[in-house]
C-alpha cells in the first residue's frame, strides 16, 4: 500500500531499534562515565566526604528500600505518561480513519502484536477513530485516537508489546491488579498491561486541578 | 543525560547514516562517550550535538573506505519556491521505499532522515548539517527527481 514519502520513511526507521540489552549496556556506561569527573577531580577531603555520603546513602537506601517502590518503575512509569502526553497535546494527523479495529489491524503490519480493544475501555468500537504508527520508550507502538465519552474532544491510546525489560513491572489486569495512574502536564494517564500488551491511555475528563 | 527514547531516536539516525545496525550501534556508543567526556554546552542541544558528532564520525570513517562522495553544489536551476515540502506530494510503498534506500547517498538518507523522522525544515536541516541551504536545496532537488525516476522505474519493472 503506498503512503506518503514522510510516513514511509517514518515507518522504515522505526523497525531499527536496540536491543534492551544494548539500551541497558549504553545506559550503565552512560552513568558510570557520568559520575566518572567528578571523583577525579575531588581532593582528598572531597573524595573521603564523598564516600562517606555515598555510604550513609546506600545505608539510608538499604533501610528504606522495603518501604519503597522500586524507584526505576516509578521513573518508568513517568516516562511513559510524559510520551503519551507530549504526542496526545500535538495531535498529529492520523494515517488511518477507521471505527472498525480489522482495519486498524490490517493497517498496522509491522507490529509484533494484535492491536485489542480493552476491558479497561468502555465501548471502545464505538468511540475508536483511527490510529497512527508510533512508539514508546522506542517501541514501536500504535498511537490510537478514541471519542470522549461526553465531550468532542478525544484521547489517545498507546499499545505496545509489553517489554519486561524495557518497561519493568507493570499491573497486569488479567490479575487482577489495577492500572496505574500517572500525571504529566495536568493530563491523567492510566497504565497496564492486558493479554501481553501495554496500554497507555490519557484520561482528558480528569484533570489535576479536580 | 539521555532518555531511552533519545537514544534509540539517535540509533535510528545512525541506521540511515550506515544502513547497518551494528555499524549505528558502534557510532552511537562512540559519539555518546564523546559526548561525556565533553558534553554541550546547553543541555537542549545535546541531540543536535550527539548527532553531528555520529555524522563527523561517519564521514571521517566513510572517507577512509573512499565511500562519502564530496558534496558539489549543481549547475542546475533552483528555484526560489524550492523547500522540503517538495517531497511531501511522493507517494511510495514500503518494497519500493526498501530497493531505494540501500541505492541513495548517505547525505540523501541523512536529508530524508532529518524531514521525515525529526521533522526538521529545510533550514533546519541546513544548520544540522552545517551546509548552505543552497546545498541542500539542490539535493533536494536531485532527491525529488531520483525518487520519482526510481519509483516509477521499480513500478513499471523498469531499470532498477
């Protein structure tokens, strides 16, 4: 099927993606070479005051950590919620007009999963509208467009392969566990995992000021 | 410093540089280790930064392989009407997108890269890559007219 040149290309470049080993592997070099400078700049004195924060640190970490979430889940978490709102507020055209998700799934070829509509999702035929390729945290992923439920306006929803690695732990509603929620620009995004896939979607008939 | 987005955003770019992932992987750890040892002085334009770093790389190595042509300006006529948007009319699908762009010039993928994915404008484009507008208006141009003389090549079973 032909599509416009810029789509085509869009489409092309988003199959190169690296592994999470590799993202992993870059990140960790990343950090490392971060803190690096630093340590060998620091006098004696800065160097012996930096260990010992670095020790009192991992101490204080050590005693809280069982009472805290995993902080790189919640970072995660944000991260997702700041990509899915960042694309929601500039509403880019979309490839595919469509209520009927066989021709969303017809349309969206070079995805390693089934788009679905979702229990989290009330009347999800009904108000979808169509779909553009996308991606997050570099996945490629299907950025969906769906009616509010009493108001013109529309919210976006993410699907993507769930990546453990890339991702980490996410709810799983098949569980029986709860999606997440999350805020970025004063727009709430709900967060889970369904059948295998992540779901991101904003929730416009809230707002942070409610 | 740099999200998982930024990076696999930054890979991408090194795949239309190489059009091989091993090869972007190699650029892209490369220019981030540059890159940490002397960082931007604005964090905003760290991609920008991390970007040209890949592309100088790449040249350098591509002119040691005798691969990167140097850029000549053309003879021929640029209109002043002449932007980026030329392109947005070229319609193509993704098997004859796949023949062609093994077949373009890493500037020509770069240009495309930088328009399609980035979204950049033509003067944008200009900046990144440090070249007179001119330049890239006239690859533009050749791009534009390659393209549609491919594809239309590839349709018919012609010459490609």
């Amino acid at each position: 099927m032909k599509k416009p040149l810029n789509q085509a290309v869009k489409t092309k470049m988003s199959q190169h993606t690296l592994s999470a080993k590799h993202l992993s592997e870059l990140q960790q070099r990343i950090q490392t070479s971060e803190v690096r400078p630093a340590v060998n700049h620091a006098s004696r004195f800065k160097l012996a005051g930096l260990l010992a924060a670095v020790f009192f640190t991992a101490l204080f970490t050590a005693m809280l950590l069982p009472h805290m979430d995993a902080p790189e889940k919640q970072s995660m978490v944000q991260l997702i919620a700041n990509e899915v709102v960042k694309n929601h507020l500039n509403l880019k055209p979309l490839e595919v007009h469509t209520n009927d998700i066989d021709s969303l799934i017809h349309y969206f070829t070079q995805l390693d999963f089934l788009l679905r509509p979702s229990r989290e999702v009330n009347d999800f035929k009904d108000r979808l509208m169509g779909g553009r390729y996308c991606s997050l945290q570099g996945i490629t992923a299907a950025q969906l467009r769906l009616k509010t439920q009493t108001s013109s306006k529309a919210n976006t929803l993410y699907q993507t392969e769930y990546r453990k690695a890339v991702f980490g732990p996410l709810p799983d509603i098949d569980r029986n566990q709860k999606p997440l929620v999350a805020w970025a620009k004063g727009i709430k995004v709900r967060i889970w995992v369904e059948k295998g896939v992540l779901f991101a979607m904003t929730d416009i008939s809230q707002t942070n000021d409610k | 410093m740099y999200s998982n987005e930024q990076l696999q955003q930054l890979f991408r770019y090194g795949c239309a540089l190489t059009t091989n992932e091993q090869q972007a992987q190699d650029l892209l750890q490369d220019a981030v280790e540059s890159c940490l040892r002397q960082p931007p002085n604005k964090q905003a334009a760290l991609m920008s930064y991390t970007r040209t770093i890949m592309r100088n790389r790449f040249i350098d190595a591509a002119r040691h392989q005798q691969r990167f042509p140097q850029d000549t300006i053309d003879d021929e006529q640029i209109t002043l009407d002449m932007d980026v948007r030329m392109l947005e009319d070229i319609v193509i699908d993704e098997n004859e997108l796949d023949s062609l762009w093994a077949l373009l010039e890493p500037l020509e993928r770069e240009i495309l890269f930088l328009w399609a994915v980035e979204e950049y404008s033509t003067a944008e484009i200009a900046i990144q890559l440090d070249m007179p507008r001119g330049t890239i208006l006239s690859r533009l141009h050749r791009l534009r007219k390659r393209l549609q003389d491919q594809a239309s090549g590839i349709s018919t079973g012609g010459r490609v």
